[in-house]
C-alpha cells in the first residue's frame, strides 16, 4: 500500500521507489523490504513478481539511484522478505513481544552483510509485518 514503481518502457528503467525494498548507505547490496503498516507480505512478494516480469535493465532507488544488477537485487529483496515474513510470523505464534521478535530479525541480518545494526527504515519496516500478524490472529 505504501509503494508506486512506474516503467519507462523506452530506457526499460523501473523507477521502484521502494517497492523493491530500501538500501542504506552502510548496506548498498542488501534491500531491506519496506513493510511499514498496513502491510501485507503475500502483496509484497507479488509486487517484487510483478515488476521482475517486466524485465528492467536498470533500477532506480528513492534512497540510493541507480542500480544495473536488477536480478540480483530482486532475488535478494524476495528472499529477506520471506525469511521475515517466516521469522516474524513464527514469533508473533510463539508469543514473542516486538523486541524479541526485532532480535531475532537481527540475528538473521547480521548474517547478510557485515552491519552490527540493521539500518532504522528496516527496523520500522518490521512494525507492518507484525502489524498483519496480529491483526490476522485476532481475526481469526
């Protein structure tokens, strides 16, 4: 809900906000995914499904510009916001409170690249993943 990604069908550019995630300065080839509330992980991963199947030759980051290794940092982007999506979900049935749940997130990242914290748009990101959680479990 919180992402716009528009294709320049002549350059193959895709201008993805942060649709396929957020990369810091400290992290420039790790996409954080941006799943700030309301959010919904499954929409996420299609989104990122989506805009591959458009095959861009370039990727134009909000916070960072310009990247050629679109593929990769596709991949990437998919695959952190399933391991969160898992590990959040996981805590949230476990009981675990934010914190723990933000440790645990941590743990996982501090194994993506060689950062002693995850940068602070990725720790509020986790906020929308536990956000859906919740809400599905108190509506079921």
């Amino acid at each position: 809900m919180h992402h716009i990604a528009l294709f320049d069908s002549l350059t193959k550019g895709l201008f993805c906000g942060d649709a396929l995630g957020f990369l810091a300065e400290s992290m420039p080839d790790v996409p954080f995914p941006v799943g700030l509330s309301p959010f919904d992980p499954r929409a996420y991963v299609q989104t990122i499904d989506k805009l591959a199947a458009l095959h861009p030759e370039v990727v134009y980051y909000a916070h960072h510009g310009p990247r050629v290794e679109v593929d990769q940092l596709m991949g990437k982007v998919k695959d952190i916001c399933l391991a969160f999506d898992d590990i959040i979900h996981k805590g949230i049935l476990a009981g675990e409170d934010g914190q723990q749940i933000s440790q645990r997130i941590l743990d996982y990242s501090s194994g993506l690249a060689q950062q002693a914290e995850l940068p602070v748009f990725a720790r509020v990101g986790i906020s929308g993943y536990i956000h859906y959680y919740r809400n599905r479990r108190n509506n079921s």
